[in-house]
C-alpha cells in the first residue's frame, strides 16, 4: 500500500504543514477568505502590512488591470499594530496554521518597535520584513535598495523579536543576490522574493495616470519569469531558505518555483481570480508528487537539471 508524500517544509524553525502560503497584501487578515476556502489546509497565512499607527493609504483609484496581471498602489493601508494584536490576532490564534505577520516601517526604530510589539504575541510564528518601504530619515530611499541599510533593518527586527525572521526583498534593483547575501549576514532566516515590480499605466482619453498614486506595483503572471530567474539566482547564493513569490496561479507555477531553489512559495493576485487557487496549488503538489513516485517534497527542492 503506498503512503500520501510527506509535503511538510521546515523553514529554519517554521514548521509548515506544506509550502503554500499566502502573499501580503492579497489576503486580508485571513477571516475574510475564511468563509470561502478552509484557510487551517495552507501552510501559513501572511497578513497583510502592519506598520505602528493605523495608515488609510492612497487615494484612488488604487488597482488597474494590466494584461497578465495588476498594477496595485494600496499604499499599505492597515489598522496599526495596537489594533491588529487586540482584534485580528485572537482569531487567527484559533487556527490550525501558522500566521506570519508582515510588517513595515518608514524608519529603522519603527521596524524595532513593530518587532518588540510582536516579541511575546502568542499565535505569530514569524516575522515578515517589507523592506520596499520609503526610508524618511534617508530622503524618501526605499531600504530594499540599499544592502547596507537593508542589513541594519534586518538586524534591528532580529534583534527586537524572538520570532523567525523573513526578510522580503524588492526586485527593483541592479543585483538581488547582494541584497539577500546582505540580509543573510544581519540575520535573517529566511529570504522572499519577489515583492511587486515598479509600473504605471496612462489613460489615452485624460492623459493622466490611472492610478492616483501615478505609479504602482506589478503583480501576477507577467512577472513570473522574472520572479522565477531571481528565485534561482538567490538560492544559489544564500544558504538560509528562500519563499518564491510572483504570478503563482496554479501548481505548476509552485513547483517552478520549488524546482529552481525554493522551499516554499506565497500566493498573492491568483487570490483575487480565484479565492480556492491557494488549495487547488497545494493538491496538485500533492498529485504531482504521487505521479512521480517521490516520498518528500525536499526531493523537488534545487532540483533544476542544468
């Protein structure tokens, strides 16, 4: 008789129940899908961005649809960290996954701030760090672009919770192996990537942006490739775990992904196309690794054949 495989991944002290998590940003707090699919079969649930205050974000409009994917410029509107752990936290609690809480900041001591609110609050299993933020004290510099500043951030979370540290990487740079070899050094256990690409889009008819914030994030389908080939560039580069991000919609988008180094993957604007894609990507892991006769899913992980 043979035995289901064992898709269980460990992400340095994270134990997941399986690789598929679902990407910041794209899935609330987790109680709004909660009524749709069964959130206790993914792997974790990632929260959308909690800085220190409560932040209404842009003005809209926010979302455009692009061809192959989404321009989004939310501007990480989020309810605070104060309201998050009184009111979102305690249910999250209840489930059986684990949450992982992403946070950002707009300096070094707030990122220290958010992570010593989270030190000790029971049912986060770990820490996500949104590094794609402007840095005030720097003149507006995102701190994903900087190795040097991207270090001291992740040094400063680690240093401020006894939470695993997940540090997420922009890909709006020269060279993203740097910045995660950098990252690696301060700190963190593991590495995602890839956040949103920088775009835009005009309305012919106006002139003028179709996003209030004139430019936005890039998500979805038209940035799997790119997501993909900076995925393998990274685990080849970093010995701590690396989460792939970037147009996953179905399992042979995740195994892409775990194929080229990954050990695990966050799915993000599949959510919004169809709310059930997280758990369909996880039974077809679970099928293709049946089909092909493997024990556990570590077999697939850097598997790539050059």
């Amino acid at each position: 008789m043979s035995t289901s495989p064992d898709i269980s991944i460990k992400l340095g002290d994270l134990d997941l129940k399986n690789p598929v998590m679902t990407a910041s940003g794209t899935f609330g707090y987790g109680e709004e899908f909660a009524s749709v699919i069964d959130v206790n079969q993914l792997g974790a649930i990632v929260v959308k961005g909690i800085s220190l205050k409560p932040m209404p974000g842009n003005p809209p409009p926010r979302i455009v649809e692009t061809p192959g994917g989404m321009l989004n410029a939310i501007g990480l509107a989020n309810i605070g960290i104060e309201s998050f752990l009184k009111d979102k936290l305690p249910w999250l609690r209840t489930l059986d996954t684990k949450t992982i809480v992403n946070i950002y900041g707009h300096s070094i001591a707030e990122y220290g701030e958010l992570a010593s609110a989270l030190k000790y609050a029971d049912g986060v299993s770990a820490v996500e760090v949104n590094i794609s933020c402007p840095n005030v004290d720097k003149g507006g510099l995102v701190f994903g672009k900087d190795p040097d500043v991207s270090a001291r951030v992740t040094e400063t979370v680690a240093k401020n919770t006894d939470k695993p540290v997940i540090v997420k990487l922009t890909p709006n740079v020269s060279d993203i192996t740097i910045l995660a070899s950098a990252v690696e050094q301060a700190g963190a256990h593991c590495v995602s990537l890839i956040n949103t690409l920088t775009g835009m889009a005009i309305d012919i008819e106006t002139g003028k942006p179709r996003l209030g914030n004139v430019s936005g994030g890039l998500s979805g389908p038209a940035i799997k490739p790119v997501a993909l080939h900076m995925v393998y560039q990274v685990a080849k580069a970093v010995k701590i775990p690396v989460i792939g991000i970037g147009g996953i919609l179905n399992a042979q988008d995740a195994l892409e992904f775990l194929i080229a180094g990954a050990s695990a993957v966050q799915v993000g604007t599949a959510n919004f196309i169809s709310p059930g894609a997280t758990l369909e990507i996880i039974d077809g892991i679970k099928s293709y690794c049946e089909r092909k006769n493997l024990r556990n899913i570590r077999e697939i992980i850097g598997s790539i054949n050059i």
